[in-house]
C-alpha cells in the first residue's frame, strides 16, 4: 500500500480546505435546508447567450482556439471595457481565461516567486490566499473593517508594502462584504504605489454589480495602467458561472507570461463558452441592467431585515453579499451559522471562511428568489429570538 500522505506535496498538505466547502458538505446532508451560502446568481443565462452557443454548436465551431482566446472575442472585450469604464486595452494585451479563477491563478504565478509578498485584504474571496501559499509567496492580510465600511486604506496599504512585495491584491466590489471603493481611496492608493514595483491584481468580477454609482476601476487611475491586471469574466454579470469564462487584461509583457502558463495547463477557454461571451457583451445591456434591479432590491430588503432584527449590517454597495455582525448574538461566527444551520435549516457562511479578521460575522448571499429570502429571514428571526429567550431563561 502506498503512503500518500508521503507523495502529496507538502503545500498541497497544508491547503486549508475552503470553509465554505465544510458548510455545504453540512448543507448536502440536509435536503430541506434553505440556503444563501452560494455565491451564484439565481437567474438563467440570457437566452441570446444561450442561442449564440447553440449556433456555435450547429456549425461545427468544436475545436481549441487561439491560446489567448478568440481574437473577436479579445475585441469584443476591449471594447466593452472601453465604453463600461473607459479602459483602454489591445487584443494582445487581453488573455481569456476559464473564469476569472484561472486569471487570479495565473496572474500570481506569473508574477509570485517563493518569499514574494502578497498584500491581500481581507475578508475577501477564498482563493487568493492558496494559490499564492502553493506559489511559494508569502501571504500579507490587512484587515479592513466594519467602521470604514470594509474599504482598504490607502494608510494600511503602504504600512504592509515592503522591498519584498509583489502583488497588492484589491477585490473590489468585495466578496464577502460588498464593499466598494470610492474615487478618492483609489486616487490615494495609487499615491502610495507611484514610485514602487508593486503589481496590482483588481479582481473586478462584480464590476457591473454597483448600487452607489458605476464602478470605477483602478487601472483608469493616473499612473496604475502600467502596474495594473484586472481580472473580469462573465460568471457573476451574464449569469454563467457553469460557462466557465473569465479574463484578464493588463501590461504586455505580464499578459504574454500569463498567456504561456496557460498554453501549457488550459491550452485554450471552452471555445463553445467563447462564441457565447461575444454575445453576451454586444446583446446584453439590458439583462445585466434588469438583473441588477432584482439584486438591488433584495439587498435593500434583507439589510432592512437583518437590522430590524438586532443584526447590525452595513450597507454593501456591491455584488451580492450581505455581511451581518452577528456578536450581538454571544456566538462565534461557526457557532452562530451552525446553530442556525441545524435549528433552522438556513445555511449562511462563517465570516472567518473568509480571513481571520471575518470573526463575528457572517456572509448571506441574496443571489436567490424574493420568496427564498423571505423565508430565510423569518427563520433567521425565530432563531434570534429562540437564542434570546433560552438565555433568559437560563
Ligand atoms: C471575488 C471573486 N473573484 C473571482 C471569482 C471567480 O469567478 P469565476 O471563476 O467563476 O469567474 C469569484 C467567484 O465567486 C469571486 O467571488
């Protein structure tokens, strides 16, 4: 018998496995549990999407594409960054990836070499930690908090930079808090990084899901093209998380060594994903827009709830995520969402899945039907309630 725990490399070993997976694992057993621990939109991908993929079927378009991805497909993405948030990039600057993960993935190993620091903000989306622990780098969390509405700090930032770090890491809107950064913390953080050698990775997969404004994104920052990736993708804004598509645009030369590792691990995106992605960025205006009124209003009517019923939430003013703090409870984080899980049957996710500094809260995601949350929210306030009269009563 082979000891495997021998063979698996040691940083394959000590991968934390995500926080989020133990919960649906808990979730799984549980048919009729009411989940908001998914991080998917609800909605069906648009149906021009869909047909420009059938389309792509009938006649035959089956085989790998360029690398890099399809070259009208580099154009399409370029324009719609250029008319969304005035960006200007190339075809040969544009590499499409599967989902915005891989672009995250690629972007760090093309840039992390072993004891390079990764400045990462958290609480944040689960994967930047790992790839760049498996990378060799070495992982800087600043902690962001509920007073300063979970945004970054131009501050904290430049008091983590050092001569060894790499990668500033902005996930903007925020994944789990919905927090977004305002015009001004980007002008101040591009301040603090003039002069320096550090490579922003702007994972901007909620771009398009902005309640305060239109998103703004750091690379259209005076001095940040140049030391800017951002990683986009068509999961969260076109609905298609199955389609696996995603990009990343940035310099030249960090593009063409992203673009390498993937010759050699992905060889080319889904190309029946590809045809799909062109349509989605020349059709699809209007779906985003109607998809984005239907997050808007359930946001505004879960963050109500949950401050009526004593949770304290900030008002996210991205993506799909409700962040509620939960200490008024007396529970820890993995206490308070377990509790819930097995007296109610409501899944939400423990707010230290994602960073250490997510203690004391919780992620809901409210990417689900109006009648879905409802009775999630009921729930969630019979939970409250039950927890505070048990304590009463000793
Ligand atoms: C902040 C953030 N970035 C990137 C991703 C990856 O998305 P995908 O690989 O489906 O494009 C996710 C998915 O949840 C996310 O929340």
């Amino acid at each position: 018998m082979l000891d495997y725990g021998k063979l698996i490399s040691d940083k394959a070993e000590k991968m934390r496995p995500s926080g989020i997976r133990r919960f649906f694992d808990l979730v799984a057993e549980m048919p009729e549990c009411i989940s908001l621990g998914v991080g998917e939109p609800d909605f069906q991908t648009p149906w021009d999407i869909r047909d420009a993929a059938i389309h792509s079927l009938e006649v035959g378009r089956t085989k790998y594409t360029a690398n890099a991805g399809l070259k009208e497909l580099r154009t399409e993405i370029c324009a719609w960054l250029k008319r969304k948030y005035n960006l200007e990039y190339r075809e040969d600057e544009t590499l499409v990836t599967v989902g915005g993960s891989e672009a995250i993935d690629l972007a760090i190993r093309a840039l992390v070499e072993a004891g390079d620091e990764v400045i990462i903000p958290e609480p944040c989306f689960v994967c930047y930690d790992p790839i760049t622990t498996l990378t060799g780098g070495v992982v800087v969390p600043v902690a962001t908090t509920e007073e300063n509405e979970f945004r970054v700090t131009a501050e904290q930032i430049k008091n983590a930079i050092t001569p060894k770090t790499k990668i500033l890491v902005l996930g903007y809107p925020n994944n789990p808090t919905g927090a977004v950064l305002r015009h001004e913390d980007l002008v101040a953080i591009a301040e603090v990084l003039k002069g320096t050698d550090v490579i922003v990775l702007s994972d901007e997969i909620y771009s398009e899901l902005n309640y305060a404004g239109s998103h703004e994104s750091i690379a259209s920052i005076e001095g940040m093209r140049e030391r800017t990736i951002v990683v986009n993708g068509f999961s969260k804004t076109y609905s298609m998380t199955g389609w696996r598509l995603g990009y990343a645009v940035g310099p030249k030369p960090i593009i063409a060594a992203m673009t390498k590792i993937h010759q050699s691990c992905i060889m080319s995106a889904p190309t029946t994903s590809q045809y799909a992605a062109i349509s989605a960025l020349k059709d699809c205006d209007d779906d985003i827009e109607y998809m984005r009124k239907q997050y808007d209003m359930r946001r505004q009517y879960c963050g109500r709830k949950l401050n009526e019923m004593g949770l304290h939430t900030f008002e996210p003013k991205g993506a799909f995520y409700l962040f509620p703090n939960i200490t008024s409870s007396g529970m820890s984080s993995d206490e308070f969402c377990e509790q819930l899980l097995q007296r109610k049957h409501v899944a939400i996710i423990p707010g230290n899945a994602f960073g250490a500094c997510g203690e004391g809260y919780a992620r809901i995601s409210y990417a689900y039907s109006i009648d879905h949350l409802r009775e999630a929210m009921k729930r969630i306030q019979e939970f409250l309630y039950e927890i505070k009269e048990e304590k009463k009563h000793g």
